[in-house]
C-alpha cells in the first residue's frame, strides 16, 4: 500500500466506475442552470440529459471548487495518514489550482509532518483524465508521491488534445470568439479546430466547413504529431456525439491502424462552455502546438 493518495477533480471527464476501479478519488464540481434553482454536482445528471438542455436553450453555468471543499477533502485523507497527489484542472482554464494550493498551505502547517503536491494539469477534460490514467500507473508500479508528479509535471505537455465543437454560439458565450465571428461562423457552417497549448488554455488552429471536414482535420492532426511507440492510451471525448466519436475511430483506423482505447463522455463542467457536439482526441504526441 503506497502511503499516498492520488486524485483529481471532475474535468478528467472520466466516468466513477473507472476511478473506483483505479482507487483515485475524485473531487466534484457544481454547476447551474438558468431558472432552475438546484445546484447540481457532474454525475448528477446524464450526460445525455445535460446535452438535452442545452439543445432545448437551456444554459448551464459553473463553479470553481471553494477552499472549504478542499479543506474538507484534503483534511479527512491526512486523518487516515495519508499524504496527496492532486492532480489539478488547468491553471489556464480555470482558478481552481489556486483555491487548492491555498488550502495545500494552510493544511501543511496545521498537520506537520503530512504533505500535499498540487499538479497542474495544463489539461482539459479527458486529457486531464489521460494524465491521471498514466499517473496511477507509474502509482501501481510502486512509485514514490514525489516521482509520480515529477512523471506528470514532465509529461504533461505531451498530452494532446484536439477538439472541434457543432455549435460556435458556446464558445462566443466563454469569451473564445466574438459574437460577430459566432454569427458569422455559423451561418456559413464554420467548424473550428482547436487545441490546449503549452499554457493550459484551448487556442484555435484551424477552420473548416463542415461537420465531416472537421472531423477529418482532427485525424489529420493526430498523423502529425502522434507518438506511435509510447504506452499510453488514446481517448476520444464526445459531447452527446457518439456518432461522430465512432466516425473519427473508424478513420485513424483505417488511416494510421490507430485503436482507440477508449470513449468518454465530456462532463458539465467543460460541456457548458463548449457545447452539445463537442468531440475531442487525446493521446501522447511529440509536442503541443503554442
């Protein structure tokens, strides 16, 4: 038994049967619906249901995790002894990192002797669930808190992520384009292609027109940068799309002979700002663009 615990917050997009599985607890996050008084936490409501909303105009809204949830968290495991590993949503995406090394601080000192190391992913959605994947594994083969996320720190960059939304109206309403260019773009079927850079924050790359061509281009980018002989998995996200997710699997197939390892659904929490449609890959590559 290692004398640490490994977790993470609800942006890895991962479902709880596999974190259960993996022994990684995971912090939820809350969100909001206009008219609708409930607070909702992301396995609440099914995915298909959120994306429902959404369709129908509903619109959702989220909530960075406080420090009195951290400090509720992070005090009962150094109860049980237990040093963490905190594997953070994006600094570049999100307050979150500070609200918890915030907390890290305060705890360390009221518990001397206890220790918390809070990693920034530097990732979004199953990304961050792809870097918590690789760092239970370096954990399973008996490796220390401080080389676990030292791994992270090192290989988080290589994490790639690349995503293509339906509906540009979302990422108009967090700021990611003009509402001109939302309009505009979407009378003409404007599909973006975007990207996490180095600094944690999703940046546009390139445009198409067209749901297909988007989905192309994804796969394209995937030829550019993949790295073929790591062992890692590679993950596709989808917001209510599964579709379209079968569709890019079945072209880095019969493209690259690329498998895909796995199919998850994009949670509230970055499905409120993307949208209904959003389908993502993730995979370890050469480098990140930006």
């Amino acid at each position: 038994m290692s004398d640490y615990i490994l977790m993470t917050d609800a942006t890895c997009d991962l479902d709880l049967e596999t974190l259960d599985a993996w022994s990684v607890p995971c912090i939820q996050m809350t969100f909001t619906f206009d008219g609708d008084d409930n607070v909702y936490q992301n396995f609440d409501v099914p995915s298909a249901e959120f994306y429902a909303r959404m369709r129908a105009g509903e619109v959702a809204h989220t909530s960075a995790i406080n420090e009195a949830t951290f400090r509720a968290i992070f005090s009962e495991y150094f109860e049980k002894g237990l040093d963490i590993l905190y594997i953070c949503f994006s600094s570049g995406l999100s307050g979150t990192i500070d609200a918890a090394r915030n907390t890290a601080d305060e705890l360390m000192s009221e518990y001397p002797g206890r220790r918390i190391r809070v990693v920034d992913s530097l990732c979004a959605s199953t990304g961050q669930g792809l870097l918590v994947d690789l760092c239970r594994r370096k954990r399973d083969e008996g490796c220390s808190l401080d080389e676990v996320a030292d791994f992270a720190e090192e290989i988080r960059l290589k994490v790639i992520h690349w995503f293509t939304v339906e509906d540009l109206i979302y990422l108009k309403r967090g700021g990611r384009i003009g509402g001109a260019a939302a309009l505009f773009g979407s009378a003409i079927n404007i599909k973006p292609v975007l990207y996490a850079a180095n600094d944690g924050t999703l940046t546009s790359a390139s445009k198409t027109r067209g749901r297909r061509k988007s989905i192309g281009a994804l796969a394209n980018m995937f030829a550019e940068t993949y790295v073929a002989d790591y062992p890692a998995p590679i993950y596709i996200g989808h917001g209510d799309c599964l579709e379209d997710a079968e569709y890019l699997a079945k072209l880095l197939k019969e493209r690259y002979g690329a498998e895909i390892d796995a199919f998850y659904n994009i949670g509230p929490t970055v499905g409120a700002h993307s949208g209904p449609g959003t389908l993502a890959l993730f995979y370890i590559g050469t480098e990140r663009f930006g």
